[in-house]
C-alpha cells in the first residue's frame, strides 16, 4: 500500500467539515442578502403599489401570475427565501452546528411568520401586517447575522 493511499481517507474526512461549513457560511450570506433585497422589494410595494381589489382575498399564486410586477417578483423572492432558509437550517443540522441552528431556526419562524402577514396583508390591506412584516424581518436579519458571526470564529460554535 503507497502513502497516498492510507492519508487519503484522513485528508478527505478532514476536508469535509471545511466544506460543510463553508457551504453553511455561503448560504447564510445568500439568506441575508435575499431578505435584504427582500425587505427593499417589501417597501416599494408597501409605499407605491395598489393591490387590485379583483386580488383581495386570493392565494399568493393569484398575486404572482395577475398582480402588479413589483407584488409578483415580491411574492416569488419570498418563495425563494423560504426555501433558502430551510436551506441553512438543513445544513446546520448536517454540520451537527447547535449554536448556528438555533438562529437559523429563529430566522425561518420570521420569514414565515413575515409570509403569512404579507399573505393577509395582499388580501386585506391592513397597516399592522406591514408592520409585523417588517419586524419579523429584523428578526430574520439577526438571526443570519448571528448565524454568521458564530461561523467567523476560527473554531465555530457547537
């Protein structure tokens, strides 16, 4: 047996929490800076956009295919968050990073929590579901700033 072989195995174990957490860095990057173009999207459509009252009371899918662009692009980088949040929380659980799942777990009960709102918000307009939106989404932004500060450490946290 060469001495490639035997320190091959020991090299690739070695290599794979490097690139879990790395990939857990990058996708926790990518969750912030969504909901932050999420949050800038959100206040464009609070401040200039008029949900038709032929959309009031209908499902997401009727604000994505009928509703104004901003509303749509809004509605479907929200899908998108959702999914790139269960993302992070689904990584964190694999890389076994205790202290970095809890943020995470914080910050995709936000966005969800800020989903449902903006469901209620484009079917009946009321000012409090902005609001909550925007506050959920402080939340979320903290989560994934915690989230990401705990991954920074030379020894990330378990």
């Amino acid at each position: 047996m060469s001495q490639r072989e035997s320190t091959e195995p020991a090299r690739m174990t070695s290599e794979r929490p490097a690139r879990r957490l790395t990939g857990l860095r990058r996708a926790s990057l990518a969750a912030l800076v969504i909901l932050t173009v999420q949050y800038g999207l959100g206040m464009y459509v609070n401040l200039y956009v008029t949900v038709p009252g032929a959309d009031h009371g209908k499902d997401i899918g009727t604000a994505i295919s009928n509703g104004p662009t901003a509303l749509s692009a809004h509605a479907v980088l929200g899908l998108l968050l959702v999914l790139t949040a269960i993302g992070v929380l689904v990584q964190a659980l694999i890389a076994r990073l205790w202290a970095v799942l809890a943020p995470a777990a914080v910050a995709l009960i936000a966005i969800i929590g800020a989903a449902a709102e903006g469901v209620r918000f484009a079917s009946q307009g009321p000012a409090d579901a902005s609001m909550t939106m925007a506050m959920l989404t402080g939340v979320a932004l903290l989560g994934y700033g915690a989230a990401l500060y705990l991954l920074s450490s030379p020894r990330p946290h378990r």
